[in-house]
C-alpha cells in the first residue's frame, strides 16, 4: 500500500511538474513573439488606435507598447489637427520606434504690412535660396515628380525626417520616409507661395506680393 501511495505522489508531483514547464514554455514562447512599439512625442492628449483599436494609456509622452510581431496600422490623433497614420512593421524582441508629427487643421496668421519695420528686412530673405540642399537631398528618387515641383524646402522643427514643402498649391509638412504611408500635412492654401523659416513654430509666407506669418 505504501508503495502504491509513492507512486501516485510521484505521478502527480511528476504531471504538476511538466504542467509548470509546459506553461512556462508557452509563456517565453509567447513573450518571444512580441516586439516593442514607442510613440515619440512631446504632445499630450493624443487618441491612440492600434489595427483600429483604441489604446487608452495615462502617460503623455514616449508611450510604450508590447505587440505581436507582424504589421501592425498605427493612427494617432489630436483635437483640432491633422493625423498622423502608418503600417508598422514589429519585430520580436526589438524596440520599434515612430515620431509622430501634427500640423493644425486651421493654422493661424497675419499679413505683415510694408509700415512694419521689420518689411523689408523679411522681404529680403525671400532673394536668398531657399532650397536646403539637405533637405532636398532627404527626398528620394521615388519622388523626383513632387521634387521637380519644389520652390522652397526646408526641415520642419528640429527633425531630419519631416520637411517643409513650397508646391505649387500650398505649403505641405512632408514626411521623408516613403515605404509605405508618407504623411503629408497641409499648412498653407496659396497660388504659387514661398516661404521660409522664422522659428520652430512659424514660418514667413511671400504669396503674391502678400508677406503674412503663418504659425503651425
């Protein structure tokens, strides 16, 4: 009798055994799937949809999550301006980053009149060049008909993957990286418009003798 009661002791401690290993395998297995996804950002209040899905998190800024490796579409919003999509492409076990960037659906502005004291010193930068050759340079040859359009380019803020575009149509915040979505925000609606930079935050427009600030 004794005997049998060992062996039914080792026969459950040796089934609860492989239980616990088979689920600690399926566990780093599962893990082992998973990749890393932050959201560069320094703006708050971003709704956050993930293969259209809403993604509630209570941090702001560089929110991080785990997600099955495998393309994955990414949608990030914000009140009152335009957003921001893109195919992701996880891989397991590795830190997937993106950098999001948001232009106001109604960006602001004013006319700058020849009485302003400042005039003709603004005026002046529109007789310099204002294609950035390492801006240029950062759209590809994928590209060469929206590059052939270009009256004036520079980078947007301090990023060296988003720039700003003078088309014929308007003023356009364009990303550079192409392989799948290609963000492009517009700024400004004129005919033939020019610009250049004042700050990270506004940039001087010359559209048909008309100088104004435009802020984004």
């Amino acid at each position: 009798m004794k005997t049998h009661k060992e062996k039914q002791y080792f026969y459950t401690y040796a089934f609860g055994l492989i239980a616990i290993l088979l689920l600690l395998l399926g566990l780093f297995y599962r893990h082992n799937q998973y990749g890393d996804l932050r959201i560069n950002s320094l703006d708050d209040n971003l709704s956050i949809f993930i293969d259209n899905k809403k993604i509630v998190s209570e941090q702001d800024i560089n929110l991080s999550f785990k997600l099955k490796n495998g393309e994955h579409s990414i949608v990030i919003s914000k009140e009152n301006f335009w957003p921001w999509i893109k195919n992701v492409e996880i891989k397991r076990k590795t830190l997937n980053e993106i950098s999001p960037f948001f232009i106001p659906q109604n960006t602001s502005g004013f006319l700058i009149g020849e009485s302003d004291l400042e005039y003709a010193n603004i005026l002046s930068r529109f007789e310099k060049n204002l294609i950035s050759a390492e801006a240029l340079n950062k759209i590809t040859n994928a590209n060469l008909e929206l590059k052939s359009k270009i009256k004036a380019i520079d980078f947007y803020k301090n990023r060296k993957d988003v720039v700003l575009v003078a088309l014929p149509d308007g003023i356009y915040a364009l990303e550079t990286e192409n392989k799948n979505i290609q963000n492009f925000q517009p700024i400004y609606k004129g005919q033939n418009p020019l610009f250049v930079k004042k700050d990270d935050k506004s940039i001087y427009v010359l559209d048909d003798n008309n100088l104004m600030l435009v802020n984004y």
